[in-house]
C-alpha cells in the first residue's frame, strides 16, 4: 500500500540548533516534492517545491534534499527561532494529485 | 487581499442536513482542490478541478459534489450529513496540477 511518512509526530529543538525532519514514501513515484507548513487554526502555507530531478533547493534558512532512490526528503531549518514552531507537512505530486504526509509537530525551544 | 477564502469559518449542523461551504480564489489560478482534515491532522485529497476537468477521490462517498459556477469559485456540497464527516475542510487553488497550492483558512465542520 502507499504510504508517506514523516520521521516522528513532534520534534522538540532548541533554539538557534538546524531541525532536520525526515519524509519518507513507499509505493509512489512522485514527479514533485513538496513542504508546507501549518500553524494551528490555519491553512498549510507552501515553503518549498523539489522535483524528482533535483537534488537540493534552499530558501533562506531552509533546505530540501530530494533522493529518489532512497525514496526520501529530508527538510532542514538552521539556525532556528521560536517562530519556527509549527507542523510540517511533506507531499508528494503524482497522476496531478498532492498526497500529504501526515505531518511533524516542531517546537524550537528558547 | 485574501488569496484563497472559505465561508463559512464554522459550520455546525445536525446529522442528515444538507450543507455547502463556499471557495473563491482571487489569484487567476485554473485549478482548484477541496482537502478533508480529520481529529489527526491527517490531510485528504477529495477533488481536483481543472480546466472544467474534475478529478475525484474514489475514497469519497458520493454525498459530497463540487460545484463550480466559473473558475475562480469552487463550492462543497454535501447532502445528508453523517457523524464522521465532522472534520476541517480546506479549499486550494494553483497555477496549474502539480504546482504550489495556496490553501483557505478551512472550514470547521461539526455534525452533531
């Protein structure tokens, strides 16, 4: 069956260390990778987007690495702040579908 | 300017209602989706709508139908309301498949 799993439920890091967050996948090839984030009561904001082809994208402090063979993303957030907190969901786009991961709470310690 | 905004914010209802929840994008986007969030945050695709084309989730019952009067509106439809459709429902919209999405702030939907 397809599953996307992303590493542990909640991530506790302190501040100004990189949180690293880990997506995995099984039974899907997907085309695009993508990482969102979502504050409580919110809809999920769009971070960053890898394609298959791709190995790493960076936006600022963040930074997505994308391994199709070993059927894995790892998303990284250094030098991170308190604002930081939020969940993390990873998805994945195949047959013009985005298929989410069931998310990593994150809370960075002052 | 809202990009993506959902009415109503808070829907409350007994079981056995019909009820809509409305979408409307500003940001010229040919695509729009509706996604199901439940108790655990877990977030489903239900449908794709693109270029009039709709693709659905064949994990949703057929209670549920998308409606769209032009491209920039998409309206969840659901009829004969169950206990387990209580959940958040959230409507986006991208460029096109594939792209980035731009999510709604959802709608809370309790059926009691």
């Amino acid at each position: 069956s397809q599953k996307i799993e992303q590493n542990s439920e909640a991530l506790n890091i302190q501040e100004g260390k990189t949180a690293t967050l880990t997506c995995n996948y099984t039974n899907y090839s997907p085309a695009y990778l993508q990482w969102y984030r979502q504050d409580p009561g919110r809809g999920p904001v769009f971070l960053l987007l890898i394609r298959e082809n791709e190995k790493e994208k960076r936006k600022e402090r963040l930074k997505v690495t994308f391994d199709t063979t070993l059927k894995q993303s790892l998303f990284h957030i250094t030098a991170s702040q308190p604002a930081d907190s939020a969940t993390y969901l990873c998805a994945l786009s195949e047959a013009n579908n985005l298929f989410f991961g069931t998310g990593t709470r994150l809370t960075v310690i002052p | 300017d809202t990009a993506v905004s959902q009415t109503p914010k808070y829907l409350v209802t007994q079981m056995g209602n019909d009820k809509s929840i409305k979408c409307e994008q500003n940001l010229g986007h040919d695509t729009m989706y509706w996604y199901k969030q439940d108790s655990k945050k877990f977030l489903k695709i239900m449908f794709s709508y693109n270029n009039k084309e709709l693709i659905i989730n064949e994990t949703v019952p057929n209670r549920f139908s998308p409606k769209s009067p032009d491209k920039a509106h998409l309206n969840l439809h659901i009829n004969s309301l169950e206990l387990g459709d209580s959940a958040v429902y959230f409507c986006a919209s991208s460029q096109r498949l594939r792209d980035e999405q731009y999510f709604g702030p959802g709608t809370r939907l309790t059926v009691t």
